[in-house]
C-alpha cells in the first residue's frame, strides 16, 4: 500500500504540473491532441472533446502535446499551432506547469497552516517524530516517547539531547517512558549528510539519531496562514536552489541525490503518518518540481525556455536539426541522472 500511496501522491502532482501547460494552451487557443500522466504505453485513455487523455505504463511524468511544438507535424490550423504564437504566449505555455506547481506548493502549506496553526516547539524532552531510516527509527523509537536519561544523565529539555549526543562515543544509551514503562534504548547515531553541513555553512558535521522534538499548534488567522506560507515557499525555494548549486560546485556529493523510488517511498510513509504530514510532504515536493523543472536542461520546461530566449534575441526560430540534437543531449543526461539517483534510492532503502 506505501507505493500505491506514493504513486497517487507523486500522479497528483504530476497532473497539476501538466494542467498548468494545458490551461495555459487552452486559453491561447493551442491545439492540445493529448494530456498524458507518465510515459510509455498507455493503459487507459478517453477522449474529451479534441484532446485525449491518458494513463501511461511509467508513473514517473507526464505531458501535454501541442500542435506545432514539434515543427514536423502536419496539424493544419495555422491559427492554432504553438509554433505561430508569439514569444510571450509560448513562455506563458512553458511557464505555467512549473507556476501550477507553485501554486499548489502554496495552497497545500496554506491549509496545513491554517487548519492546523502554526508550530510552536514543546521544549520538554518529548519525541513528535521518528525520522525514516534513521538510526532512532531502527532501535525502537516512537512518536510521544518522554526521554528520562541520556547516557545516565537526568534531561529536562530536548536541546539538551543534541548536546550530549555531539559529546558521544560510540552508542548512546537512551532511557525512556513510554506509557506507564520505562525503557533502555541503545542508539548508535550516525553523521549528518553534506547537504545538512553545507545548508548550516558549516565544515564540522553533527551527529545525529533522527529525533524531532515535540510541535504545539496555535491557531493563525486566514492572512497570517497566506504570509507565512508565501514566505516559506520562497524561503524553502532558495534552500533547494543552494542545495543545487552544491551540488554543481562539488561541495555535496551526488550520492545524496534521491529518485523516484525514495520519493515514492517517503510519499507512502507521510500518508500514514496524517493528513497533515502529507500536505507538508506536497509542499516539499511541489516546490522540489516546480524548480527542478525550472532548470535549463533540455526537454525541460527550462530548457524550452532557454530556447525560446535565444530565439527572441537573435529573432529567428533555432533550427530543427539544432533543436533536436540539443534535446538528444538533454534525454542522454536525464538517462545517466536517473540512473544515478536510482542506484542511490535502493541503496538507501536497502542499507539506510
């Protein structure tokens, strides 16, 4: 069921990012002959009016086909070919997938916030929550466990974890209430990744568990629910944009780059965990989406629009043949990257 979950999770995200291309073309009177969620052969389809819908055999995309964004085809209405729109209409077309998905990042924190108010953190020594396939999640611990003594050391506050933690060596011996019983936990606690190093700027890692402390909720009004969910969209936005520039620099290693398996994966595991986790999950993951589409890679929405920036300043379409030879190279990359971020997902899943 965690990847059934994960695959309707990822398959929602995907079509808001394909219905962003779709209403987009529809309002500037683009031809759409189908609106396709994955890749490869189709498993179902139905006809709405001029467009085919469909379902496809690799859940790992989608697209939306325009008359005219492949010069080749023989569509015949002049008027409503993408190649014939002017330069400001084709990037309104480009640009409103990754916008849609934006939007969406926007409303699913919006209701999180909300409905649910906004975070205040318990300082007592409470764990709200067990990070996936960390060393805490493989000894035992669980959501609402009272930690008592860390290395026989009596605790008051969950800051004063950490502390220890950094001063360890080797296991940590965690004594905890969970009910009405009292438990020894041992927890070997691991190094954080580069990418958590490089984000805190800092060159001397942390030893980490994989427990987050305890959140209170207060309740927050409609307009202050919209202002913090517009910053942190944009706030969290610029972290993945350092995250990739990390990576570009050599300063994180491509080895904690994650794929569809590992998204998949942690989508089934928010959707157990409630409604609320999943809608901050959806938030991640749209903005992750939006930006990651964004990139200038070709065959991307970014890659497009790279194109269509060349072709307004020397003011002439690029040529078929370049076109097609650029998104040969961009397919050839998106191979390799997939291939990589899957070694590193079963990696992952196998070994932690």
């Amino acid at each position: 069921m965690t990847v059934l979950y994960g695959l309707i999770v990822l398959g929602i995200l995907i079509i808001i990012h394909e219905l962003g291309h779709f209403i987009a073309a529809r309002l500037t009177r683009v031809h759409v002959f189908e609106f396709a969620v994955g890749f490869g052969a189709k498993l179902y389809s139905f006809r709405i009016g001029e467009t085919e819908f469909s379902i496809r055999a690799i859940p790992l995309g989608g697209f939306v086909s325009l008359a005219g964004l492949d010069e080749t085809d023989k569509f015949t209405d002049p008027e409503r070919s993408y190649m014939n729109k002017s330069l400001i209409q084709k990037v309104f077309i480009i640009l409103a997938g990754p916008m849609a998905n934006f939007l969406s990042a926007f409303l699913f924190l919006w209701i999180a916030v909300f409905f649910y108010g906004t975070e205040v953190p318990d300082p007592r020594p409470v764990v709200g929550d067990v990070l996936s396939h960390s060393p805490a999640q493989k000894a035992g611990f669980r959501s609402g466990d009272y930690i008592l003594k860390v290395n026989d050391k009596n605790i008051t506050t969950f800051a004063e974890i950490a502390e220890i933690i950094q001063r360890s060596e080797g296991p940590v011996k965690f004594e905890i209430q969970r009910m009405n019983e009292v438990l020894t936990i041992s927890v070997v606690p691991e190094y954080e990744s580069q990418t958590e190093a490089f984000l805190r700027n800092d060159q001397v890692t942390r030893k980490l568990v994989g427990l987050i402390a305890r959140f209170d909720y207060e309740p927050v009004t409609l307009y202050e629910a919209c202002v913090i969910s517009a910053e942190r969209t944009v706030s969290t936005s610029g972290t993945i944009l350092k995250v990739v520039w990390g990576l570009l620099t050599g300063k994180i290693s491509k080895k904690e780059l994650a794929g569809p398996v590992l998204i998949i994966s942690e989508a089934g595991t928010n959707v157990k965990k409630g409604f609320k986790s999943l809608l901050m999950f959806m938030f991640i993951l749209s903005v992750n989406l939006a930006l990651l589409n964004l990139l200038p890679i070709p065959i991307l929405d970014g890659g497009h629009l790279a194109i269509l920036l060349i072709e307004g300043l020397i003011g002439r379409p690029v040529p078929v043949g370049v076109k097609n030879f650029i998104n040969y190279i961009g397919f050839a990359f998106l191979a390799i990257l997939t291939i990589l971020v899957l070694k590193n997902d079963i990696k992952r899943l196998l070994f932690g």
